[in-house]
C-alpha cells in the first residue's frame, strides 16, 4: 500500500514517442482526471530512441483520439532518461522490442517496475501494441482500442494502491 501522501508516476514507452506512447499517456490522463485522481497519479511518455525529440504527437494519433474525447496537446517526444528509472514507479512498454531496449540501460534495482502495458489489458489476447506508424488509419484505432483497455485495468491496479 502506497501511503497517501505519495503519488504513483507511470511512463509510457515506445520507440519514438509520437503515435503508442502519446496516446497512452493522452488516454490514461483522462481517465485519472475522471476518476479524480490526478493529484496522485502522474503520468507522462518517452521513447527508447530520439528520432523525434521535442516533436509533438503524430498527426494521424492525434486525430484518432480527439475522434474519441481524448487530448494529446502538450505532448512533446523525449528519450528516456537514466533518471526515469528511478523516477516512475511503472514503465509500461509498449512492446517486447522497447521492454528489451529498457532493461539494456536500466540498473538492476529497477528492473521490476519495467512491465509490457498489455500486461493490464483483460479483454485482449495480444501482447503488444501494434506500431501504427507505417500502415493506414485503422492502426491508429486498433492502438486505441489497445490502450484503453490496458488503461482501465491499469487504473483499477492502481486504484487498490492508493
């Protein structure tokens, strides 16, 4: 149980952070902010590569989730840093290619809080969120209706925590 007075930190993790990650990050703040737990759950997104750092999200995520209520303005890509580690209490990726990359250049005392997102998710079979980048809009719906249901569960998780 984490004492009250804490507030639990989670980063989302793709590659560049511009289309998995942003969107996690954009879907699970609102889903904090509903459930009125922003002033104990922070949440914020980077990428295990700089490709794009201080890009905004991509264009096609940022239409996919205003089509479903959700904000990813403010949003900037940005790298993980050594200090993230010790930071966030979860480092959820968003596939087994960028879990791999994070436990490469993390210290051994904070490998535990490195998870796959889909870990969380109940309703879905997969293990990975997709890379939307190169394909068509439907990507960008699957990686949300992906994240949503990973960020529900993760909440829930959460929730119990606090």
């Amino acid at each position: 149980m984490i004492d009250k007075k804490e507030k639990i930190e989670v980063l989302f993790v793709c590659m560049g952070n511009i289309c998995r990650s942003p969107t996690a990050e954009g879907v699970f703040r609102k889903m904090v902010s509903d459930a009125s737990l922003e002033d104990w759950i922070l949440t914020d997104s980077a990428g295990t590569h700089a490709y794009h750092d201080s890009e905004g999200p991509d264009r096609r995520s940022m239409a996919a989730a205003e089509s479903r209520g959700y904000s990813l303005q403010g949003i900037r890509a940005r790298r993980v840093s050594p200090d993230d580690f010790e930071k966030f209490d979860h480092i959820l990726a968003m596939d087994e290619l960028n879990l791999v990359t994070l436990k490469e250049s993390c210290e051994p005392e904070y490998i535990g809080k490195l998870q796959l997102f889909l870990q969380f998710a109940g309703s879905s079979s997969e293990h990975e969120v997709p890379d939307p980048y190169y394909g068509g809009s439907t990507g960008f719906e699957r990686v949300l209706d992906l994240v949503e249901d990973a960020s529900r569960a993760m909440l829930e998780k959460l929730r119990r925590e606090l």
